[in-house]
C-alpha cells in the first residue's frame, strides 16, 4: 500500500470543516512541548510515579535510581510546562501531578502501548 494517493483529489468539505476546527500556532507549539517533555523516559517514569502519589524529590529519586540533582531537573522542566506543581511542608517540597489532565494523558498513553491488537 502506498503512502500517497494515486490519483489527487480535494475534498472541500472536509477541508473547511478541519481548518474551522484548526488550533492555533501558541496552541500547537504548547502541545509539541508536552508531548516532547513525554519523550524522556525519565520524566514518564516521573509522571507515572506522581499519578500514583504526591512525592517529594528524594522519594522519586530513590524510586528511579537516579540522582536527587537529575531528579530535580526533570522536575523544573515538568513544572515549567505545568505538567507538575509543587507544595512546601516545612522542609520538603512534595511534588503531584498538575491537574486530572495530565493523569488522564498519561493513563490514556499507557492504554495505548500496552495494548495487545490481535490480527484478522
């Protein structure tokens, strides 16, 4: 099967109903941004940690076998996209997911790649 049309056609209508419905540029690059913090297999092992629970850095650092100074990293940036949110208690900053979207992202991924499709 080939990736292109045999034969070049525009379907008008399909074409004003997607372009109405469009989003825009800030929203696109917005989007490509999350998807691409997604992209590091340390900040999904993060996020999924934090739809579990609310952790601080050291939880997730001992979680992950990584460093408390790499850990803090991935989480500036997840904070930066509003991915994660933090709260202070005395002296340990603790760490959750910034809103039910992010879960439902992460949840409705994780669907997808741990699907099995069956053939026929």
């Amino acid at each position: 099967m080939s990736d292109t049309c045999e034969e070049r056609c525009i379907h008008p209508e399909k074409v004003k109903k997607v372009r109405e419905a469009s989003i825009s540029e800030d929203a696109a690059g917005r989007l490509a941004e999350t998807f691409k913090a997604l992209g590091d297999t340390t900040r999904a092992r993060i996020l999924y940690s934090l739809s579990l629970d609310e952790l601080c850095v050291c939880d997730i650092s001992a979680l992950l076998g990584a460093s408390e100074s790499l850990v803090s990293h991935q989480l500036r940036v997840l904070r930066n996209l509003r991915l994660v949110r933090s709260r202070k208690e005395g002296k340990i900053v603790y760490y959750s997911l910034d809103d039910d979207h992010v879960g439902k992202l992460l949840k409705q991924g994780l669907e997808h790649v741990t699907e099995v499709k069956t053939l026929g």
